[in-house]
C-alpha cells in the first residue's frame, strides 16, 4: 500500500504553436481545465498502476475542488484530503507545438496541508510514502521524520528544486530528481550532478531521470541505468509525475529497483504521447500491452 502526501492542483492548460515572450500576448490554439498537482499526479500514476493508494493533502471549499479530485476519488482513497478555507490550487500550463512546457503555480490549500493528517495506524500498514515539494517543506520534512522511523520506505520526488538540509535528505530512501534537480543539489552539496556522486555524498538512494535518455539510479553501492523507449513527444507535462508513481506501484509489488524503473520508463513515455496531464497517465494494463509488444 501507498501513502502520498502532496499537492492537489486544476491545471489550466494552453496549447500555443510558440511560447510567449514577455510582454507578447498570443492566441491559444486549444485551452481546457484538468485536475494536477504533483502529489495527485502521483498518486493517480500509482493508482491507475494497480497499487492501492491512500492521498493525503489539502483543497479548498471552492469550485476548483472537485475537478482536483475527479480522477484520484476513482481509484485511490482521498478520505485525508482536508477541505480548506484557502482556494484550491491551481497551475497555468504552457504547452508549444514541440511539447515543452512552461507552468506556473498558485499553492492556495496545499500550504496548509499537515501531514498529521496521516495517523501512525495508517503509517505502519503502508509499503511506501511518497512525497514531493509542493507542499510546506516543514510538513515533509516532519512525515520523512516519521517515515524513518517506521518500517514504510520513503521515496522523496525533490521537485520544484528546495534545499533541504542534508541530515533530512539521508534519511530518506530514494530521492528522485530530474537533470535540473540533480544540478541544484549538486550545486548545494558541491559534488557532481550525477545519481553515484549525490547518493554517497547524502548517503542514500538516489534516481536521476533523463529525459529522452532514460535513468540512472546509484543505490547499495550499483549503478543501474534504464534506456527511454523511443515515442514521438506530444506533451511531458505529467511524464515526471507519472514515472515517480508508477516507479512506486511497481516496487510496492515486489518488483526489483531496476525493473521497477523500466516500468516506469516505459509509462512515462506513454504519457508523453498524450496531451494533459492527469489524463496523459496510463493505465496499468496499457503498460503491459506496450511491454509486451517492446519484448516482442
């Protein structure tokens, strides 16, 4: 079982043929709302993986509410997802005809959230707690306190990029970046961006995603590196998300680090295949069938 304690967004999102430039006003081609967030992107990636998932975090008492929960309250348990009296958060995203993405956050309910909110029955019955850096850092970092201290594994997404002290970062189990993340923590710690160089100088775990380029992760002394399956790029908006989720459901079942990363790989590159966000994450069995058909 998976705990995720992290944000919950509604993403409006542009589709442009070119970003805009300060001060230049362009017309989207397309524009439609979806439920995001970090935390709930996670979660859902998990979910939808075949994990039994319990979300922790914050909403508000608005309109915005219920389409972030929309798709989690289908697969995962959001019982601990607190109704607040600060608005939902909410994310503009910026997507151009080559798939990248410009995205900017308004963190309303999800500043609020307490990781409190997770009681130490629930924490003792679960698998793996995951976390990212959308929520008060104080909070994650109380829960990765009390992950260490029970016998959950704790897997730290450190995205957006936050300095967190290198006493609370060696006491997590897997740290998740991705090359910019890598860099600034590399730039913090004074060591080398890559995952063996962090992992020994924070004295644990660490996976650094690629891109197009797979993953490497540096853990128990071993380097294991993952190729990306080859797909024409629609929109990574949620790919890093959905990696981190489903990365989680497959070591929640037993899968090997190394397998549970090319799972991930591959639903990754699923989801950015697709447009959106929450609604670029595949299914489990679409993930299998695209296995399948790679061994094949």
């Amino acid at each position: 079982m998976i705990i995720t304690f992290g944000s919950i967004n509604v993403d409006f999102m542009f589709q442009l043929a070119d970003m805009p430039q300060p001060g230049q006003t362009l017309l989207a081609t397309c524009f439609h709302t979806e439920a995001g967030g970090k935390g709930g992107n996670q979660a859902l990636a998990a979910a939808r993986d075949g994990a039994e998932v319990f979300m922790c975090g914050a909403v508000g008492q608005d309109a915005l509410a219920q389409i972030g929960l929309s798709n989690l309250e289908k697969v995962a348990d959001i019982d601990r997802v607190k109704r607040l009296e600060q608005p939902t958060g909410c994310a503009s995203i910026y997507t151009d005809s080559n798939g990248q993405n410009m995205i900017a956050v308004a963190s309303g309910a999800n500043l609020e959230a307490s990781s409190d909110c997770i009681e130490d029955s629930l924490l003792n019955k679960a698998n793996i707690v995951l976390l990212q850096m959308e929520n008060k850092p104080e909070e994650v970092e109380k829960l990765i306190r009390r992950v260490h201290q029970s016998n959950a594994i704790s897997i730290l997404n450190l995205a957006p990029a936050y300095r967190l002290s290198e006493d609370i970062l060696s006491l997590c189990d897997l740290i998740v970046v991705n090359e910019d993340e890598a860099e600034a923590l590399g730039r913090w710690f004074d060591c080398d961006p890559s995952a063996e160089s962090l992992a020994a100088r924070l004295q644990t775990g660490i996976v650094r995603t690629l891109g197009g380029n797979g993953a490497e992760v540096f853990v128990n002394g071993q380097t294991i590196r993952v190729s990306a399956m080859k797909v024409e790029v629609l929109n990574t908006t949620a790919a890093g998300d959905c990696f981190v989720g489903v990365l989680a459901s497959s070591m929640d079942r037993g899968l090997s680090l190394e397998d549970a990363m090319k799972r991930a790989t591959i639903a990754a590159a699923i989801a950015c295949t697709r447009t959106g966000s929450q609604q670029s994450i595949p299914h489990g069995q679409e993930t299998d069938q695209f296995i399948v058909a790679e061994m094949a």
